[in-house]
C-alpha cells in the first residue's frame, strides 16, 4: 500500500541500517504491520512515532537517528492524532493481550535476573569462604582463590543441589513430626524412652510393700492352646486406643484381620478358628456394653464354651440365661472355704469349668481426669443405656439403680448437676467395676452399712488388680507398653503415644471443684494410689531384672571367649613345643621339665569354665522347671547351645 506524497515528504529518504549493524533476517511482529497500515491513513502520528524512536519490540539494529525536523501542515485533527500513541489505536482486545504479555515479559526478565544476580553472589561468597578454608588448612598446595569457570559452575550445581534438596525435604516432611528434621537427635543423646511421662521425678518412692511373686508378672502364653485374653473396658479410660493396639499393632505369626469400614477384627488362632482375644475389637460387646469383673468372670466362660465361632456373639436373652446359669451354680456349691470368692479362686473355678487360661487385663486412669472426661462425654450425648449390670443372675431394678436424667440422655448438663446426681455411676467407677459386687450384694445397699460396703468393694478391687495378669496406666503409654510386652511376650509394631492434651485437661477447673471430685471419688483416689505404686514398682522390677540378665550374659561371653583365648594359646604354645621336642628330645626334656605340668594345668583351666557355664545353666534350668531333672545329655546339649550362641555372637 503505497504511502501519501505528503506522508512521503515527511518521512524523507529511506531509512538505511547503519554501518556494521547486522541486516534484519526476521520479519516484523504482527502489531508492527498494523502500526505501518494505521500510519499510512494517518501521516502525522507516523511521523511523529517515527521521531519518538521504533516502536517497542522491534529491532534496534536498524538505523533509530532522528528525521530531519520538518515543517508538518496538518490540521488540528492531525496534530492531536499525532500526539495519540499507535499501541492507543489498536483494538481493545488486541491491547489487553499485548500489555499481559509485556508484562510478563518484563516480570520474567526480573526474575530471571534477580535469580542469576542471587546466585552469583552466593557463589562468589561461597567460593571466597572455600577459598579461606582451605587456604588455612592445606596451605598452598590448593589455591581456590583462581578457581576457573568450570569450578564455578560446579560450586553452583552444588549450590542448587542443597536448595533443590532442602526443597524436597520440606515437601516431603513438612511436619516438626519428621525425624530427620529434629536436630536435637544430632546435638544430645538418644533419651530412654521408658522416662517419667507425668514429668515428675526419676527416682520412685514406693509406699506400699509387694512380693517377689506380686511383681513379677511372666505370663505363659499360648496363642496356639488354649489360653484368652479378656479386656476389661472401663469407660473413659483409654481403653479404646488401646483395644486398638491389641489388634492391630501387635506382631503376631496370623494376624487379625480387620476390615475397613468395620470396627470388629478377626482374631484368630494359628491354624484355627478360635479366637484368642476377648475385647470389645474382637468379639464385640458379647458380656454387654462395658462389662464389669462381676460379669466379665461369670459370662465369658459359659460365652466362649457355648458361642464360638459365627455365634460368638449372644443375644441379650441369652447373655441374662448364662449370667443366670453361673450365679446358680456359685449359689449351689457351698462355701466352706473362707477365701472361696477370692478373684484367684473365682479364676480357677472358671478354668476348671471351661478348660481355658483366662487371663484379665485392664487400664486404669487418674479419678479427676477419667470423671472430667465422662462429664464432657455424657454432654455430648451418650448414655450407655445398653450396660447390663448383671449380678448374681438378674439387672437391678430401678429402686436398686435410679436413673440420673428423666428425657432420653442428659446432654447439656453442667457440671455441678452431674455432681449433684448422688446415684451416679460415675462416682466410684473403677473400684466398683474391678470389684466382686456378690460380696456386697449388688447394687442393693440396703445389704450392709455404707462404710463396711466401702471397705469391701475397695479391698475387693485391690485385690482382683493385684491377681490380674497385667493393668496398664493411662497416664503412663510407654511404661505399659513395656510391662505389656514383658508379660505376654508379645511385642507391639510401632511405641505407644502419650497425649497430654485430652478432653478432660481443657476443661478449667479451681481447687474446691477438684476437692469436691476428689470426695466424690475417694475410693478411685485410693485404688489408683494403690494401682500407680504397684505398676511403678513392676517396672522398675522388670527393668532392673532385664539389666541383670544382660549383665550376667555379657559376664558369661566375657569368661567364655577368655577360656577360648587361653585354650587357643596354650594349644598353639603346645604344639610349637611338641615341634621342637620332635627335633631335639633330650635338649627339650632339659629346658622344659614342667612342659607336661602346663598342659594339664591349662586343660584344668578348660574343663572349669566348661563346667562352670553348665552349671549355671543347670541352676536356671532349676529355678524355671523345679519338678524337672536334668540329665547329662540335657546338661552337654545347653552347654554346646551356649557355645554356639557365643560363636553367634562373635
């Protein structure tokens, strides 16, 4: 399209590229020709943008000198159109994009060139403190100082390396839970996982006076025979969270089997289809919701003999049918034995009927904390409408028990009208459902003075907690982990979690409430005190025994491989003089007289040790099995063991 004679005129001869300036291999942006159509209808603006210089995004390789100043004749109209920028006359639409795409432009270029400049300089630093540092300790054989551009550029791929690692890190532990990222594992040693989780005092002060046999708890179990575990839930004591750990992080050759979607597990014997866990994860709720030691001890017997398998599970008739069966039969048999109600012999009696190890466990909680917690659960709505409270064969009646709230649950309630309910059954909890309830008669109180019924319910409870096969503390999740794996010889995946934040800590309470709970409790106050100074003295028994067991082994590899050393010693010493003795007879006979007296002291020496070692053996081997004998070749066989496990261990 060709140009105006006055539009030519203006612009004058033809623009030519400037001396040494690289001639224009590529064609204009699209907004370029545009601009050059718009300029040819419209003189004045063309030369007016051809003044201002080329327009933005062309090359400046052409020659950009000013036009000769010219006397332009336009019209008002031209003079404002030349005064109006060519980018103002394109499309509203083409604009929009072009100016995004300028400014991106120009936002990348400053990032790029931030980011370049960034780096040089922090390669610059790191190659002037490199230098330094190694100036200083290898002198003048490594000179960083000259480094060339190839170590420049692998300083700076270094560089990047650590920030593209530090990158991925914190993608992929973001968390402070993240082990590589807890820089105190680097700055102070690994600290014992078992210490005080209440953040008390190392260094425990019993108070009460236990036997070696109360202590010790080593419990015989045989996943694959016979014996059960049986979970005695108390509310709001943690007992879910670890109902959970029974069954799903325990390491076990089968495995139960849980379901997504489904609260119960299958738990079942090696090769059999028998379980052997009896908690609320496994069979469900099969004694009634939160079952106490009076319906625990009297149903589970009858419950797994009668129900296994798919009908595991009875109905709640049949549950009032086998309560009721059971007390018949402790109300049949007389009781000539003054200790005939005693847990261990109540024990006994169900093992005998069932042909079973039953074998009870438990987990206990501070009375302030576990009350707290089942204010604010009973708030939120539950009830637990569906426990039982089967003794001696029957529920109680409603005279017995009276209910605390009259509408379908006491949600809302504040907290001075929970305490307030003097038949509820918060109070006292724990001592009530670890007791033997037949003792007082059940729930009627009109059976024996309140203070006499007291005193049998707490010593009932203190005495069925002592027998159980293991009672774990809520307040203390490592500790119980520990005795658990101990007792059972059944080891757990991954360690327990200790929550200091719970439900019940959030609540804000001053001193005359907490008396006040504390009154409310006085027989779970006195139980727990009773349950903590036993748990803490079966954990430092336990770990005291294990340090003795280590120490006495290690003592036993050290006297074993030094029996080792001197038979090798003297054998080698022997054979060398056998040697010489072989070349010259007499000579030797000469120098060494007392040749044969080494080798007979030195083989004494050995049959010692040996001797020593198997004795030990035999003196533990005693101590486990009384009734057994050992004969020379169980004597041999252990001995030859032992030196096979220090071979090992060598």
């Amino acid at each position: 399209m060709a140009l105006p004679a006055c539009a030519a005129r203006a612009l004058g001869p033809p623009l030519q590229p400037e001396r040494g300036a690289p001639a224009r291999t590529t064609c204009p942006r699209r907004h370029s020709r545009v601009e050059a159509e718009l300029a040819a209808s419209r003189p004045g603006a063309v030369a007016a943008s051809v003044r201002a210089g080329p327009p933005r995004g062309v090359s400046r390789g052409f020659n950009s000198q000013p036009l000769l100043d010219e006397p332009l004749k336009a019209s008002s109209s031209l003079a404002g159109a030349a005064r109006t920028p060519l980018f103002a006359l394109l499309p509203r639409g083409r604009r929009r994009r072009m100016h995004d795409l300028r400014r991106r432009w120009d936002l990348g270029s400053l990032c790029r060139a931030l980011l370049t400049r960034g780096l040089a300089a922090l390669g610059h630093s790191l190659k002037h403190v490199l230098g330094a540092i190694f100036s200083k300790i290898f002198g003048p054989l490594a000179s960083v100082g000259n480094m060339d551009e190839k170590s420049n550029k692998l300083l700076l791929a270094l560089v990047m390396l650590f920030l593209f690692a530090v990158i991925v890190l914190q993608y992929v532990c973001p968390g402070t839970e993240c082990q590589l990222l807890r820089l105190q594992a680097f700055s102070s040693p690994m600290p014992d996982p078992y210490r005080s989780e209440d953040e008390s005092s190392a260094r425990f002060v019993p108070r009460y006076n236990f036997s070696r046999r109360d202590l010790l708890r080593k419990v015989d179990f045989d996943i694959k025979g016979d014996d059960l575990i049986v979970f005695l839930h108390i509310q709001k004591t943690g007992g879910t969270t670890f109902g959970r750990h029974l069954v799903r992080n325990i390491q076990l050759e089968q495995p139960c089997e849980c379901r997504v979607g489904q609260k119960k597990c299958t738990c079942h014997r090696p090769g059999k289809r028998e379980t052997w866990l009896f908690s609320r994860f496994s069979t469900g709720w099969s004694c009634g919701l939160h079952a106490d030691w009076t319906e625990l001890t009297s149903c589970v017997p009858a419950v797994v003999d009668g129900k296994r398998d798919a009908r595991l599970r009875p109905s709640r008739w049949r549950i009032f049918q086998i309560l009721d069966a059971a007390s018949k039969d402790r109300r049949g048999s007389p009781n000539t034995n003054p200790g005939a109600n005693s847990p261990s012999s109540t024990k006994a009696r169900n093992a005998s009927k069932s042909g079973k190890n039953f074998h009870y466990i438990t987990i206990l909680r501070d009375p302030v904390s576990r009350y707290l917690s089942e204010w604010r659960h009973v708030q939120r709505g539950a009830t637990w409408k569906a426990s039982l409270h089967v003794c001696d064969g029957r529920p109680p009646t409603s005279e017995e028990l009276p209910s605390c709230y009259t509408g379908d649950d006491w949600s809302g309630c504040p907290l001075k009208e929970f305490m307030d309910c003097p038949y509820n059954l918060a109070n006292n909890r724990q001592v009530r459902m670890l007791s033997d309830l037949t003792l007082v008669g059940c729930y009627n109180l009109s059976v024996m003075p309140e203070k006499q019924r007291n005193k049998v319910l707490l010593e009932s409870a203190k005495s069925n907690l002592k027998h159980m096969a293991f009672f774990g503390l809520t307040e203390f999740q490592r500790k119980t982990q520990y005795l658990f794996e101990k007792t059972f010889n059944m080891n757990f995946i991954s360690p327990f979690t200790q929550y200091n934040t719970t439900r019940a800590s959030s609540v804000e309470i001053n001193e005359e409430i907490q008396k006040r709970i504390e009154g409310l409790n006085f027989l779970d106050m006195e139980l727990y005190s009773y349950a903590k100074d036993l748990f803490l003295q079966r954990y430092q028994f336990m770990r005291q025994k294990e340090h003795q067991e280590a120490r006495q082994k290690r003592q036993e590899q050290r006297k074993f491989l030094k029996g080792r050393f001197l038979q090798t010693h003297f054998q080698s010493q022997g054979q060398s003089q056998s040697q010489s003795h072989r070349q010259n007879p007499s000579q030797n006979l000469s120098q060494n007289p007392n040749l044969n007296a080494n080798q007979n002291v030195t083989q004494n020496l050995i049959q010692n040790l040996t001797q020593n070692s198997s004795q030990k053996e035999n003196r533990e081997s005693h101590k486990q099995n009384p009734g057994q004998e050992q004969s020379d070749g169980s004597a041999s066989n252990s001995t030859n063991d032992y030196i096979g496990s220090v071979e090992k261990w060598r």
